[in-house]
C-alpha cells in the first residue's frame, strides 16, 4: 500500500495489484462514510452520538470520493495510452454515481 493515501494513483497496466487495493480503499472509505450513527442508552438515557464521529463519516466519504475520482482518471487515461478511447456513456456515470452513494461497486 502507498504510503500516502493523496498521491498519485498507480497505472491500472503496469501495476493492476496497487490499483486495485487503492480501489478496494477508496470503496471501503466509502461504506464507512454511508454508515449512518447510532447513538447508546446508558441507564435509561439516550447518548447520541458526538459531532466528531460524523465530522469522521464526512472526512471518510470526502477521502473515499477523492480516490475513486483520482484512479478513475487514472484508469481512464491508461485506457488513451493503450489504445482506448476512455469515453465513459452516460449510463457508467449515472452507475458509478449511484455506486458511490450507496456503497454499490458500480464503477
């Protein structure tokens, strides 16, 4: 694993192993974000849960998105370089929206 999440994303046709463990993050970071709070009854009263554990819901959903757009361009311009066109239709877009939002693997 890299050992900065932020840099660059590895070259899907060079290095597919990193590539796809940087996928794997990115979709776990992700679930994580969609995860939604629960609050714990202590003694008969409701302790909801702290502001600091859905600022961590947000910053793991920013992270997750941030990767998965940096190795969709990665992916996309590997797929220029070999040949490919890297068009994505509409529908993939909508998929991998929709993916990111509830967790899907559509990407």
């Amino acid at each position: 694993m890299n050992a900065n999440f932020f840099e660059a994303a590895p070259d899907p046709a060079s290095d597919p192993a990193a590539f796809q463990q940087q996928q794997a993050m990115a979709q776990a970071l992700l679930r994580r974000g969609g995860t939604q709070q629960q609050g714990q009854t202590v003694n008969g009263h409701y302790i909801p849960p702290s502001e600091a554990s859905y600022a961590g819901q947000l910053v793991n959903a920013l992270a997750g998105g941030y990767k998965r757009d940096q190795l969709r361009d990665a992916s996309r311009a590997s797929d220029i370089l070999n040949g490919g066109n890297g068009d994505v239709t509409p529908m993939q877009k909508m998929g991998t929206w929709l993916g990111g939002l509830f967790g899907g693997g559509a990407s």
